[in-house]
C-alpha cells in the first residue's frame, strides 16, 4: 500500500493568500486547546503571561448595541416577540462587510479581528471582564462607556447569575466552586443543528410559509382559541419564527446589494465578475432552495452563522458537512460546472469563513483563555446503514490539510464497513494536521443512542457537535453545551476525610462511613458514590434551574424554524425537545481507579500498609514519606496496561458513576448524562484536590481525557492501553476521551498499514473515541527535560526496545539523531 | 507430572519489527553464540537475571536492608551491588518501591504464555500479524517453544521464529512444523570470521538453512556491522545464498550502540566496543547490492 499523493492543484490559488490575512487567524493567543493541554505545556503557556487574544483583536459592540435597543423598541411584547424583534433589528442594521477574495459572504462582527459579545446571556461577567483581563480588547473609551450603559440595561435582565438570586441557601453555598472543589457550574452556550437538508429543498421562503399557514390554522380554529394559554403561546411563536426568518432571508438581500455596490466600484475583471456572480447568489440564497453546490455553501454558512450570532453562543456546529454538499457537487460534476479541484477551493472558501467568526465568551477553564472549537462530522453510515463515504469526505479533508487553520475540526465516524481508502486518507491526514482529527466509532454511538431511546435511522445519522457531545442534526435539540466541570476525585477525598475538606477543615460533604472501618474497595466505592450523589443533588439542582430560566428569558426562534417539528408543534426548541440532552463533563476518573486499585493491593489485599498510615501519608501530602508514596506510585497495578486487577475496578467505576448522575433527571424528566468534554481541563479541575491513594500529590494533575492513562503509567504498549480502554462498558455509559500518543515514524511504519489495523481494531473493540497526538524530534527533546511526562514514550529501534526515560542522556541524544532515519 | 515451563525474558505487545503486521513477540532466555555486538545482553544467559535501573534509584536503601548476602551498598551517591556476592534471590527486586531493581527472566508454561498472546487477537487478525518467539535463541528451549508454537496454531494464530540456525537439524525441523516464518539470521558468510564474532562457526547454520523445506517463507536478517560484514564480497554471497533458497525478502538490521546500557544494567564487564554504527550512506550502499539479486530488502525487519 502507497500513501496516494492526490494531484497537485493550481499554485496561485487564492485561498493560499487569504489563509494567512489575520482575519482568518485564530482570535486567541493561547489556548491551543487539547494539543497544547495534553502535551503538558499548558502551566509553561500560562507562565509566559501569553495575552488570552492576540493583541489586534477588538471588542465589537454592535452587536450588544442592536440587541439592546431592539429590546428595548419591544418592550411591551411578550419574551419570545421581542426576542425575534430584538434578533431582526439586529440583523438588518448590522454592518456587514466582504473581504478581500471572499467567494462566501457572512462576517459574524462589523470588522474582521473582532469579537461580538452576548449582554443577554451574560452581562455581569462581561462587565467585569472588560475593565478586567479583557480591557485590551477595547482601546476606545467612548465605546467603553456605551458597553457600560447597555451592561447597565441587563443588569437584572440577563441569565448568566440570574439563578444565584433563586437558588435556596443550602445550595446557593455550593454554586461557588471554591466552597467545595467538586464542581464548576457553567452555563456554556447551547448548541443546535439545523436541518439543511430540509432547507436546501425548501428554502427559507418554505419555511415562512409553512409558519403562516400554521398561524393561520391556528387562527381559523375555534376550539383551540378557546383556549388561549395553548393558542397565545403558538400564535406568538409562529409571529415571531417569521419577523426572524424573514430577516435572515433579508440578510442575504443585503449582501447582494453589497456585492453589487463592490462589483460597480471594482476594476478588476476577474473580481467584478466574482462580485456579480455572489451578488446573485445572495439574492437566491437563503430564501430559495440552492442549485449549485457553490449556492449551497453560501445558504449553509448564512444559516450556521446568522444561527449562531443569534443565539448559540459556544462551540458546535453538527452537521454531516460532507453529506449535505454532495449531492449538489455531484451534480455540478455530472452537468461539467466544476472539477474536483474547483469545489475543494469553494470548501477551502467556506474553511476560511469558519475562521473568521469571534465571540467573546466566558472561558469555560479558568486558566486556560478564550476557546471556541468548532467541530464538522465526516464519514459513517447513511441513515440505511450502508457507508456514507463520498468524494466530499475527501475534499474536506484534503482542504483541511492544506490549509492548516484551526477550525473547523474533523470528527471522522468510523465503522466496520469504513473503506480502505478513507484510512488511507486518515494516516495522510494525522501525519499533517494531526490536531484537525478525532475519531468516533458507529458501533459504538448507534448501540449508545439507541439504548436512550433514539430510533435507529437517526441514529445512524448522529454528528459530533464538539469535542465529544453528540447531536442528531435536524432535530429540535438545542443542549447545553458544557453544563459543569467535575472533579470526580474530590469526591473520593471527602469520603476519605469524611465529607471534611483537607484544605479549610469545614465540613463540605456529608459524613460517610470512617475509612478506617473500610475492608474493601467495595467500602471505598460507596463512600465515593454518597459523596458524589451529594454534589450532583447540588449541581442538578442549579443545572435544571438555570434550564427553566433559559427557556424563559431565551427563546430561540430562528434555530426552531429551521429544525424539525417545533413549527409543527407549535413550540420553541427550548420548550419542544427530541431528545433532552442534558450533560455534565467529569475528570479525573484514571485518578480515582488507580486509587482504589492503589488501595485493594496494598492496604485490603497485601495488607502492606495501614489504612491509618496511608491515611497519615495523604493528609500530609505524603511529606516525609517518600518511600511509602513511590510503593503507591509504582507497586500496584496501573489502568492502561490491559490487566483486570485495575481495569475490572475501572469497569465497575465508571459504570456506577454514571448510574448516579442518571439518577437525576432534567426538567423534561429525562436523565442527566456525562460527556467526555472534560477533555484537557483535567490540568485546572485538579487544582483543589489533595493527595490521592494512587501516588498523586496535593494539587497535582489528574489523568488527561476521561479514559486516558496517567502520565507514565500504560507500560505495555498501545494495544494494551486499548484494551483496558475497551473494557469500560461504553455503549451503556457515555462518550469517552481518549487520547492517545505517537510518533510520526511509528505511524509510517509498514507503509502505515500497522496504524490502519490499529484503527480498525479500535472499530472492532467498540470504544467510542480517540485521537492522537502525533508527536516528533521535538517530544523526544522535551521528554528529556520532562522524563516524569513521557514514562511511556517507547523508542523502538531493530532489535531493541526500550522506555525512552530509562536510557542515559547520551544514548537519547543518539536515539533523537536516529528518529529522523525512522529504521525499521 | 508438571508441565516444563519456559524462561521467558520479555513478552513484547505491540511488536513490529519481527514479521508482519502486529505482533507478540516472546523472547525466551540463553543463547549459543556471543556475538560482539549482541543487542539483548539479558538473553544470554539462561537463568534470571538482576537488572538496575539507576534513573529509577531513590537511594532509600530498601535493597541493601533486604539483601541477605550484604551484596548491596548504599552510600549519599548510589547504589553499588557486588555481583560476585549476589546468588541471584531477588529479595531486592520485590522491596524496591521504586522499581529501580527488576528481575529478567520468568519461568512460564505455555497455558500463561498463551494468556498474554491471546490478548491482542484481534489486532492480529486486523493486521496480518501473529507471534513470533524469538530470543536468545529458542531453540535452547525447543521442546517448550515446540509446545508453545503447537498452541498457537491450534488457534490458528500466525507464528515466526526468530532463529539463529546455531542448533541440531532435528531439533530445529521439530520445531518448524508449527512454523509460517523463519526470520533467520546470518552474521556472516565466512566460516572463520563468524567464528571470530559469534563464538561458533556457521557451518552447521547454512546446512540447516539448506534443510528448511521450500513452502516454509524464510526472510533472511543481517545484522549489518560496518567493517565486519558489510564487504561487497560477503553482501555478495550473502545475495546469493538468498537467491539460492529462494527467500522472501532479506531484512538488514542496522548495528547500533543503544544496548551499551543494558550491559551495565546487567553488571557485565565490557570493553567499550569499537564497532561503529553504519551510516546513511553506508546503508544505502547495502541495499541496492542485495536488491540485485533479486530480492526484496528493507531495513529493518
């Protein structure tokens, strides 16, 4: 097998400028996200004093202006009137601009480098944040001043904080995560994904007819008038879908106009013509349906964006984007309107416009800055079960390679009858961008979403909407997107200490068993799961909350026009839901298996150590007792490397964890769940735990990802790890992280063939999720500096194999010099 | 009666250099030959044996407390072990909490082996891999990996042997009948020579090679050793003899000096060797010599 090189394409493409206008560069100065996180750089990032945005970003107040006087102009009308109101105004005021070379129009702020913020949704941290660590954002005194007033306006008004003034006081103390340590409560944006499917066959025109008609049938019906807590409410929402929908469609008018004005002003030929062609485009699309796939990209990027500067403030997007184009390339490609390279340019058009969105939204890591990771789905199975894989699976992937900007991620779902080729195209891919790439597994997420209660075809037809959550476009969902941070292992402390807090000495959790009457692991479980139920009763008590408030005061009327069923219904999505999805994002659960694992052997097993004594050694942060901690670290046997002493105590972790999250239900009545999103905050949610059974000391960090082993710990290779990994029930849980490391020359090996069936047994063992961190030269240097971090970095060299931190320096430098070789 | 088991220095998961895809190999402990630029100084011997890994060593001194010989000292700086003294207990191994101690070397039966490989089943299957056994020299240990080979077929796993030719034909045929893959190694074509650098001549090693039945694939693997065995004339006859057998494919294994270590690990005197690893060009010479005959080379396995 040869790694195909596809043809070359043209070299004065002009996507090959734009990339590197700043426009399209990332908005953050830091913050990489999971490649910098997993790395362990993070803390080295912070300790640069690297600035959370680079330096020419600006704050944009248009947004918040607009949003504030449409309000404002609607006041007497009901939440969900004014809201759309407020929306329109918004959108036919707004300042819209085209840069340079753009094919596909849609900017989210009044200029490019800026970031829109949402005063509706949180205006009491972003008062705070722009006189505090975001003052650089926004130079101008005068718009200062204004950002102020509009703050001043949605003092009482906005959600974000609206539940404190709710929440009953024995709860109210645990919304503040430093009381407890347990978790961080976090509104996060939501995230929904239109069906555009649907709105490329009907056009937004379809959809304010069917609104209408419904208003009229709903006019015309004189037994449901009778009844006007049922007839208001869909009357309202049916006014208010069409004030929106008709301003979205507006929005594209105005853009051609736009286009039309630069085309008069142009000089060049080749742009005018460009101009012209754009201008109507803008003028059929969104409101009629698409008949080029150049037409169908521009529709989906005026719903997504003007969707997400609506309303979804956070990460995600959900779509099946190489399933949506194709059929329109398919027929450009039949009726010879374009080439293979022709479309990946216009994709290459859409990838820049992904990267040119900004907003300024609460950092859901303390530390680690500003981050928006936008998430596409490629690949899978059609909705019949068969492979979906198609010619634009690959273009996206070739653009995303080439291009080499952050957005939009790649999830690739996988599956048993997943071709050759693609895997090919994958080894290409994650030796070039290995950070574009994260893998999804259908024979896990189809079983997964079925055992919830979603029919097979839809889920089948299931996305990745961001880092690890899961969406089924199209249909009414509009979830939360983080929900809240959990430090899992503080648990395992406060059943430890009794529900005291090591740190303050206050008694935070309740008083469970004394551990000192413990005999098994089975003891110590139980105090963990009182522990965490207690905290989850706290956290569920705050989420659902906060979720009657949002679907008070943030009705979305634009997302429910354009997914199923909530017109038909009569019903906002916030109100009509297909499925509830509501998620938590837990970590540190390899610190806690490895405790109790720590813990059978050698205090319940070998009895080699007193609970006493290891109880002694934790509360003083294993101080003086060096010895007994390198017996914890080093003595028991680890999650990772495929052995049933720990895994089997993981299996039954994870499992019983989750039960007691599913215990709680939402305010639809459905379950809460976890979410592998935790992702790299293991590195700032480890920072109020103390020492742990499993060698770990006060503050440091737990594992990465949800599943992942800790650092140093997975000895026996890849395939061992995998295994463990596999053994965790996850269909019957919920989406795991996991990370995993490798070098480029171990990748390439046997023309990557070794890689592919690693690949495909990862399909076959049904674990829900990987990715890797595809590392170099550049690690080994690092992992001489930092031996802890690389503990299972193997350096394979013909006829030896050894852990790279076990060799001498001189014999690592030799390695180092010889990684670029590759031998064997 | 209880079963024979087999010492065992390492069952290596994820191994991908010793035949395709993605493999186990078992190496088994004690060889024959002393090659001078012996890459796994642990295999030689065969008993277990103590290995120090003093980047691990926290000098807390649980080893010399546990040693019932006073073979081990510490003082402020390190760990000292007197190898004459030690008779091999490994008290120490099992207090270190460090692990900067480890014992090579474990007498297994086939039924645990077997428990190891059939963990990674699946990724055999995925990826045309399979077991290799491999050494030292497994066939010190015939009737164990005979047994252990046998095994592995009645699952129809895959199998390798990873030989040096250096033992009696009827041993060395018993065993292949539960062999796919001979990964057999040459050091040298000259009798002499070889003798010089291995400790053994190489004439009871071409004379098996010989005997190999035809449907069983053979790759040859060169240790390439700049100065020793890489003259036209030896990569010559070496083309040759692969031709002659009708080989699969001809593996050079590149020479390299990362083993140095392990010696010292092991409490092994030793010179510091003179050989050099080949370079770039060196290896690019090699290959397109051997590729005229024929056959296919890579570097590596």
């Amino acid at each position: 097998m040869v790694i195909a090189e596809k043809p070359k394409l043209k070299e004065d493409r002009i996507t090959k400028e734009m990339r590197k206008d700043l426009a399209y560069q990332s908005k953050s100065g830091r913050g990489a996200g999971r490649i910098e996180a997993s790395e362990g750089k993070v803390e080295r990032v912070i300790e640069e004093g690297r600035m959370p945005y680079r330096p020419e970003i600006r704050l944009c107040i248009e947004r918040a202006r607009l949003i504030t006087e449409g309000y404002k102009q609607a006041e007497e009308d009901p939440i969900i009137l004014r809201r759309a109101k407020a929306l329109a105004h918004y959108l036919d005021n707004r300042t819209l601009y085209i840069l340079p070379h753009q094919r596909i129009v849609g900017n989210s702020a009044s200029e490019p480098c800026s970031l829109i913020t949402f005063p509706e949704k949180w205006s009491n941290w972003l008062e705070k944040a722009v006189d505090g660590e975001y003052q650089m954002l926004l130079p101008d005194e005068k718009d200062r001043q204004e950002l102020h007033e509009i703050h001043k306006y949605w003092r009482n008004r906005s959600v974000h904080g609206m539940e404190r003034r709710l929440l009953p006081e024995d709860v109210l103390e645990y919304w503040y995560y430093n009381n407890q340590g347990v978790f961080m409560w976090l509104h996060g944006g939501h995230v929904g994904t239109p069906n555009y499917e649907r709105m490329f066959k009907t056009g937004l025109r379809g959809v304010v007819e069917e609104a209408k008609a419904k208003l009229e049938e709903t006019s015309s019906d004189p037994e449901l008038y009778l009844h006007p807590g049922d007839y208001l409410n869909k009357k309202r929402f049916y006014e208010a879908v069409i004030i929106i929908t008709e301003a979205v469609i507006n929005q594209g008018k105005r853009f051609s106009q736009l286009c039309q004005q630069e085309a008069a002003a142009e000089k060049d030929e080749k742009r005018k013509a460009e101009l012209v062609e754009m201008a109507e485009i803008c003028e059929w699309v969104p409101e009629n349906p698409p008949r080029t796939l150049h037409e169908a990209l521009q529709s989906f990027w005026f719903i997504n964006l003007i969707a997400r500067v609506l309303d979804l403030q956070t990460s995600g997007n959900g779509e099946r984007i190489d399933q949506i184009f194709y059929p329109f390339y398919k027929k450009d490609k039949e009726e010879g309107r374009l080439t293979y390279e022709e479309a990946e340019e216009l994709v290459e058009h859409l990838v820049l416009m992904f990267n040119e969105e900004g907003a300024l939204i609460p950092p859901s890591q303390p530390k680690a800055g500003p981050l928006i990771t936008r998430v596409t789905t490629i690949g899978g199975v059609t909705r019949e079960g068969a492979d979906a894989t198609n010619e634009m699976t690959f273009m996206f992937m070739d653009a995303k390679n080439e291009m080499g900007l952050n957005q939009p991620a790649l999830a690739v779902r996988l599956h048993p009858q997943t071709p050759q080729a693609l895997y090919e195209k994958i080894l290409e891919s994650v030796l070039k961008q290995p950070g574009v790439y994260s893998f999804f597994n259908d024979s896990m997420m189809i079983p997964f979403l079925m055992n919830l209660g979603i029919p097979l075809e839809d889920a089948r037809d299931y996305t990745t909407d961001g880092c690890m959550r899961w969406i089924i476009p199209g249909k009414a969902m509009s979830q939360r997107a983080l929900g809240g941070r959990v430090a899992l292992p503080k648990c395992l402390e406060y059943a430890l200490y009794q529900g005291v807090d090591k740190f303050s000495g206050k008694q935070v959790g309740p008083r469970t068993s004394d551990p000192l009457t413990w005999t098994s692991v089975e003891d110590a479980m139980q105090g963990y799961e009182e522990q965490l139920r207690f905290f989850m009763h706290k956290l569920f008590t705050i989420y659902n909350l906060v979720d009657m408030l949002d679907g008070e005061w943030l009705p979305q009327p634009f997302l429910s026009a354009v997914v199923d069923d909530c017109i038909e219904q009569g019903k906002d999505v916030r109100e009509y839901k297909y499925y509830p999805n509501t998620i938590i994002q837990p970590v540190g659960q390899v610190t806690i298996i490895n405790s109790l694992a720590a813990m059978r052997k050698l205090v319940f097993d070998d009895k080699k150590v007193s609970m006493a004594e290891l109880l002694d050694a934790l509360r003083n942060n294993w101080e003086g007792k060096e010895d007994l901690r390198q017996m914890f670290l080093n003595e028991p046997p680890k999650w990772g490397n495929d052995d049933d002493y720990v895994d089997l105590i993981g299996r039954d972790f994870y499992t019983r964890t989750n039960r007691v999250v599913k215990s709680f239900k939402n305010i639809w009545g459905v379950s809460h769940n976890e979410d592998g999103t935790g992702a790299s905050t293991y590195f700032d949610y480890s920072g109020m735990t103390g020492a742990t059974p499993d060698g770990r000391k006060d503050l440091d960090l737990f594992n990465d990802g949800t599943v992942s082993p800790a650092v140093g710990t997975d000895l026996k290779g890849p395939l061992a790890t995998m295994k463990s990994v596999s053994k965790i029930d996850h269909a019957g849980t919920f989406t795991h992280l996991f990370n995993q490391k490798f070098t480029p020359a171990e990748v390439k090996r046997n023309d990557g063939a070794n890689f592919i069936a690693l690949l495909r047994t990862f399909v076959d063992l049904g674990i829900h999720h990987t990715q890797f961190n595809v590392s170099d030269r550049e690690t080994l240097l690092d992992a001489q500096k930092h031996p802890e971090k690389y503990g299972d970095l193997v350096v394979r060299v013909a006829g030896l194999a050894a852990y790279f931190v076990d060799l001498t320096k001189p014999v690592q430098d030799q390695i180092i010099a010889r990684t670029e070789l590759s031998f064997g | 009666m209880e079963e024979e088991r087999g010492l065992v220095f390492l069952i290596q998961r994820y191994s991908v250099q010793d035949g395709p895809g993605l493999r186990t190999t078992i190496f088994m402990k004690g060889c024959p030959l002393r090659c001078q630029w012996c890459q796994n100084p642990e295999s030689l011997s065969l008993h277990p044996d103590l290995m120090t890994h003093d980047t691990k060593c926290m000098l807390l001194g649980k080893c010399a407390d546990a040693c019932p010989l006073g073979a081990i000292t510490i003082d402020r700086k390190s760990r000292k072990i007197d190898r004459a003294k030690c008779d091999l207990c490994f008290h120490c191994v099992d207090t270190c909490p460090t692990k900067a101690l480890s014992k090579v070397g474990e007498y297994m039966t086939v039924a645990e082996v077997m428990a190891e490989i059939e963990r990674d089943e699946l990724f055999y299957r995925r990826s045309g891999g399979g077991v290799t056994v491999s050494g030292g020299e497994p066939l010190l240990q015939w009737q164990f990996v005979h047994r252990l080979l046998e095994a592995c077929k009645q699952r129809h796993l895959h199998t390798a042997l990873d030989t040096c030719g250096y033992a009696q034909w009827p041993i060395l045929e018993k065993v292949l009948e539960h062999v796919d893959l001979v990964l057999y190694d040459i050091k040298h074509i000259d009798p002499e020579l070889h003798k010089k650098a291995t400790g053994k001549s190489n004439q009871r090693i071409l004379r098996n090679l010989h005997l190999i039945p035809p449907h069983k694939k053979v790759w040859l693997r060169l240790p390439l050793i700049p100065g020793f065995n890489d003259s036209r004339e030896n990569l010559t006859e070496l083309g040759k003899l692969g031709q002659e057998i009708g080989v699969e494919k001809v593996s050079i294994l590149p020479y390299h000096k990362l083993a140095e270590e392990k010696y010292r690990q092991l409490g092994m005197q030793r010179k510091m060797s003179p050989l050099k690893p080949p370079t770039k060009r060196q290896l690019q010479k090699v290959q397109p010599l051997i590729e005229s005959f024929g056959l296919q080379v890579t570097i590596g396995s």
